[in-house]
C-alpha cells in the first residue's frame, strides 16, 4: 500500500504570488513523490502568508493539515523547503516535532526527512527554524532601509497619497526595471494646502 501524502505550498509576498512560484514548488514535490513511490492525496497552497510574522493558529491551511494529521487522513507530510512550513525559531521547530508525534513523517524535497531519534537531530532541527528566523529579519532589515532611503531621497514609496499631490509616471524604474510612480504637486488642492499653512503661520488659527 501506498504511502499517503499531503503536501504544502507557501509564497510569502506579492511578488512571489505575481510571478506564481506554487507551480514549481507543486512539480518539484510531485516529481520526487513519485520517484518515492508515494500518493499524493491532497495538496494545501498558502498564497501571500508570511512564514515568519504570521503564527502557524493563524494560518487556516496549516490547522486543516493539523487537524487531518490527528484523525490519521496520511502519512507523510511533504513540503519543497522546511522553510514553507514556517519561519518561527520560537514555535516551527515544535510543529515539526508535533507532526512526528502524530505518527507523520516530515519531509522536504531538497532537505530530506526531518527526524527526531536523538538528540542532535532535535538540534538541528532548532537551528533550521533559528537560521530561517534570521534570514527573516534581515531581509524586513533591508527592505525598511532601502524604503527610508527612497523616502529620504523624495521618492513616493506607496501607500496613501498626501494631500495637495498626485501620483504620476515619471519613466522611473525600480531593479526589476518595471515603471514605478512619482507624486508631483497637484496645483488644485495645493492651493487649500498654502491657505491653510498661512492661517495658521500668519493669523493664528489653530489646528
């Protein structure tokens, strides 16, 4: 008898959710299923959900995966990195743990099986999840800086549009050359912006 798979897709940002990285990653676990000889028997996408800040009560595909491992539905849970399961050092390793307990095991197309027999593999274990976490914040490290210093340099950024502009295509492009926005002073509602800045300066209205 063939042994029972579910498998699980993660991408965590919008562009990874443009661009659809779920194909590869639903190849790549099906490929080495079969080469396994295992039966994939449901597969659970996670589209735009962030391994790192959301918690894994959060994530209803994960709970539905929990719940079917505890009513015994497969035997195998396989996922195209460790990481797609989560990037928590605080709470990933110990749902990976959990998994095992329930008589399911976990495995990773590029990683392998993740085992629990000793206590090094319990360690090692740990330090995946640690080393995920940190990649985590280093990137959220380096995206917050670069977004400081496009803001810093006068660059619209995203989000809401202040009043008194207009957002507009200038030709700028960002690293991934596509055309991204500018904001330009928009003349009609500069003016209530400049009325209200000299009341205030000039003839002591309050805010």
């Amino acid at each position: 008898m063939k042994k029972r798979v579910y498998t699980l897709y993660r991408v965590s940002t919008k562009g990874q959710v443009e661009k659809d990285d779920i194909p590869m990653q639903k190849e790549a676990c099906r490929n080495f299923a079969e080469s396994q000889g295992w039966e994939i028997v449901k597969e659970f996408s996670e589209k735009g959900v962030s391994g790192f800040k959301k918690s894994a009560k959060d994530r209803d595909e994960l709970q539905k995966i929990q719940q079917a491992a505890m009513e015994g539905k497969f035997d195998i849970l396989l996922v195209f990195m460790f990481d797609r399961l989560g990037r928590r050092d605080d709470e990933t390793p110990f749902i990976v743990e959990w998994f095992t307990k329930q008589g399911i095991e976990v495995w990773s197309v590029n990683e392998g099986q993740q085992r629990f027999d000793t206590h090094v593999d319990k360690l090692m274990n740990y330090i995946r999840y640690w080393q995920a976490s940190g990649e985590s914040l280093k990137t959220s490290v380096r995206t917050r800086t670069r977004l400081e210093q496009l803001t810093g340099e006068g660059h619209y950024t995203g989000g809401t549009v202040p009043f008194g502009y207009k957002r507009v295509r200038l030709g700028r492009v960002n690293k991934k050359n596509q055309e991204v926005c500018d904001l330009v002073i928009d003349e009609a509602e500069a003016e209530i912006v400049r009325l209200i800045f000299h009341k205030y300066v000039y003839e002591g209205y309050g805010a």
